[in-house]
C-alpha cells in the first residue's frame, strides 16, 4: 500500500508540475522574455550609446497606436549626406544597445539609423511580447514620426533585423511597401514552430500537446493569434528585397529556417550563409564578407 501512495504521491506532483509549466511557466517564458538594458552590456563594452561611439544621438519616444511608448535613439547624418535611413530591430531578450556597432558600421557609409528598443523589452512600455503580431505595425509607426521630421533627409527605408527582429522586419515589410530593403539575420520561420524549440530546450515540455496547451494560453493572455506570426507566410506575399544571413551552428534558431525562408521568397532575394557561425557570432565569423554583403545591399536597393 506505501508503495502505491508513494506511486500516486509522485503522479499528483507530476501533475501540478506540468499544471505550472503549462499555464504559468510557459507562458511568461514566451510573452515576458528578459529585459536586457544597457547596464548589461557594461561588463562588455563602454560603448553603451551612440554618443559613446562618438556618434550623434538624439533620444526619442515614440507612441504606438496602442499607446506603448518606446524608447529609441536617432542617429542623423548632416541633411544634404544622407544616403537613406536603416531602422535596427533586437532579437528577443536584448534591447537597443546591441545594435551599436552595426549603427557605427552604417553611419560611415551615410544613412541614418533609427534604433528602439522592442515592446516589452529595454526601456519601452509593454508587458507582452508578440514576435511580430503587434510589433510590426509599431515599425510602421517608427516610420511614419522618421517621416514628419522636416529636418530629416529620410529617403529610403532599410530594415536591419536580427533573430526576432528578423521576423519583425518581415512581417512588417509585408504592410508597409515603404521599406525598400530588409535584411534577416537568423530569422525563423514562425512562432509556432520557434516556441517549440525553446521550450524543448528551456523547460523541457515532454509532449507536444502541453507545448499547444501553453501556447494557447499565451495567445488568451496577450490577445494575440500565434498563427498569423509567420515570416514564412509572410515572405511568400513579400516583394521587398532581402537578404537572408545565417550561421551554419547556429543552436538557438536552425540554418535551416533561413533556408526555408530563402526557398520560398520572391525575388530579388540573396542568402549569405556564414561557415561555423553560431546565433550570436554571425558578424565576428563572417567578417569582411559579412560587412560588404550589407553595404552593398542597402547600397543597391536604398536609393
């Protein structure tokens, strides 16, 4: 008898352990990811801002139509020099300040970058985070107060996004045919399919079924569609160019997710697989390449 309550002891924690993964756990994991600020990027690197890279800046707070603000910096080059405009896009947990070395990168080749910290992540307002499904409209916002600038040669605009702000510029290009040219750097393919990744790797879900349980929580949670998060429907529907640049190791979003996107793209579409790249090393692998693939893409399609 001690045995068999032992047996049931174990299968009623069995039960309310997966309870709290499924409709707890699970859910904050992928709707609250962590904010990363500037501050963590202090044990790294003194160049926190633009203004510590010796860069202009100003900070900027923008309102998005649901009344999120978010917290962004603008990098301007002199009226008469601009050569366009490049929005950058974090990938999800990170914030604005890694994509300071990218904007030295683009400054010295004359556009302006405009860069943000996503909705629920860094200093911006939000509790949830969408992957795309409420952050695509807020690019087209960002563009829309770039445009109502009259001291701002904005010209073309470029997305630069990287891991999910990839799928942000995908998804937001879908929409707004005043982005001229995006580049997705390890991208994934859709929420659905990511988020099964993650959890596999994070929390260790044993059955796919609770891994849909916890996502259709999530969805109740932060009133959004998992479904409609797809870069991989969305690219289909994209005439926008785009580039695609991949690490062959990467261990957090699979190559091949990138392959797929590439595959089912319209074209003009590029795909730059980078050799022994992991998910956060693509530059650093890549190298000159890397940085002429960039420069010579917004250089053709930012005119």
């Amino acid at each position: 008898m001690s045995f068999l309550l032992a047996i049931l002891i174990l299968i009623v924690l069995f039960l309310i352990s997966a309870a709290l993964v499924v409709l707890v756990i699970g859910p904050l994991i992928l709707l609250q990811p962590q904010r990363r600020k500037k501050e963590w990027y202090a044990r790294f690197t003194t160049q926190l801002e633009p203004k510590d890279a010796k860069l202009s800046q100003e900070d900027v707070v923008i309102v998005c139509r649901d009344g999120i603000r978010l917290h962004g910096w603008l990098v301007a080059q002199p009226k008469r020099r601009s050569r366009g405009t490049v929005l950058y896009l974090h990938g999800v947990g990170d914030c604005k300040t890694g994509g300071i070395a990218l904007t030295k990168f683009l400054y010295r080749l004359g556009y302006n970058i405009f860069l943000y910290d996503s909705r629920a992540h860094g200093e911006s307002e939000g509790k949830y985070c969408t992957y795309g499904y409420y952050e695509k409209d807020d690019v087209s916002t960002v563009i829309d107060y770039l445009m109502r600038r009259r001291d701002l040669r904005v010209g073309s605009v470029g997305v630069f996004g990287t891991s999910m702000g990839a799928a942000v510029a995908i998804q937001a290009a879908m929409i707004d045919d005043r982005i001229q040219g995006v580049i997705a750097e390890a991208c994934f393919t859709d929420l659905r399919t990511i988020s099964v990744d993650y959890q596999r790797r994070i929390i260790k879900l044993p059955w796919h079924f609770l891994r849909n349980v916890a996502m259709s929580r999530s969805q109740k949670i932060a009133r959004f569609k998992a479904r409609d998060v797809s870069p991989l429907k969305a690219v289909q529907r994209l005439r926008t160019p785009i580039l695609f640049i991949h690490g062959t190791l990467d261990s957090f979003i699979r190559h091949e997710y990138s392959q797929s996107l590439f595959t089912v793209a319209n074209d003009p579409k590029q795909f730059l697989s980078i050799e022994g790249a992991n998910h956060n090393d693509v530059w650093d692998v890549g190298g000159k390449r890397y940085e002429n693939a960039v420069a010579v893409f917004f250089k053709k399609y930012l005119k």
